[in-house]
C-alpha cells in the first residue's frame, strides 16, 4: 500500500485496466544475472527486466550519474564509520534529489512533482516573484 493505494491501482493504466509493467533497467553485474534475481522478475509480472548491452555503461547513464553525485555530493564529504551511516547518507540524497533539488531534464521541475503530476517536465513551474514593500 502506498498512501492507502495498492501497488495494483499505481500500475493499471485508468483508460484499459490493463497492468502496466515497471521496467527495471540494470547492468550485466552477477546480482541481476542470478538464478535468484531472474525467478524473482518472473514471479512478479507486474515488474519487466532489461539489461544494458555488455560493455556499455553508457547506456544506464541516468543511473551512473546518480550515484556519481551520492559519491561526490554526500559520501564523500560525510564521514561514513558503519552500513548505516551509509544507509542514511544515501536515503538523505535520494530525499534531497527527488523533492528539493531541480532538474535541468524535467525543465527545472522537482521529480517528485512530476511524478505526482504536479509539474510539466516540458514547462518550468518557477515561482512568482514577490513585490516587497519600498516603505
């Protein structure tokens, strides 16, 4: 359930009431090849998987990026002394990189209020400048 709503009721397209599948883009790592990762895709229709061509980590971009600035922006400059240091540090910046900071890509529109639909990722949702008073 997320926010009183099935997972079911987020993944059916409201005009067919068909399930749309979420796609899982992943490298070729041992993780994703595994006998355990493929029988958990299959036992969950709703999920469909996708691997990037070997040798090409250009094409998982999005992701590479991503935890490039976590590295750069948070872990590095945090000192990280347990797992849980580093589970907090990491939850931190997905926090901050979905629902403070905005995205050149989504037309300087936050992720979280695209996804909402709050927000066109075509056209900036600036906010309107404020007159201060001159007296």
């Amino acid at each position: 359930m997320l926010d009183g709503v099935s997972m079911a009721e987020h993944l059916t397209d409201p005009d067919t009431g068909e399930i749309v599948p979420i796609t899982l883009v992943t490298a070729n790592g041992g993780l994703f090849r595994s006998f355990r990762f493929e029988h958990f895709i299959t036992a969950h229709p709703e999920l469909r998987h996708v691997r990037t061509r070997v040798r090409t980590p250009g094409q998982n971009g999005v992701r590479e990026r991503t935890f490039q600035g976590l590295r750069y922006e948070r872990l590095h400059r945090e000192q990280i002394d347990d797992a849980l240091d580093l589970v907090r540090e990491a939850d931190a910046y997905r926090v901050d990189f979905n629902t403070v900071r905005a995205h050149e890509r989504l037309s300087w529109n936050r992720p979280s209020d695209v996804h909402r639909g709050l927000a066109d990722p075509t056209s900036p949702t600036f906010p309107s400048p404020k007159i201060l008073p001159t007296a």
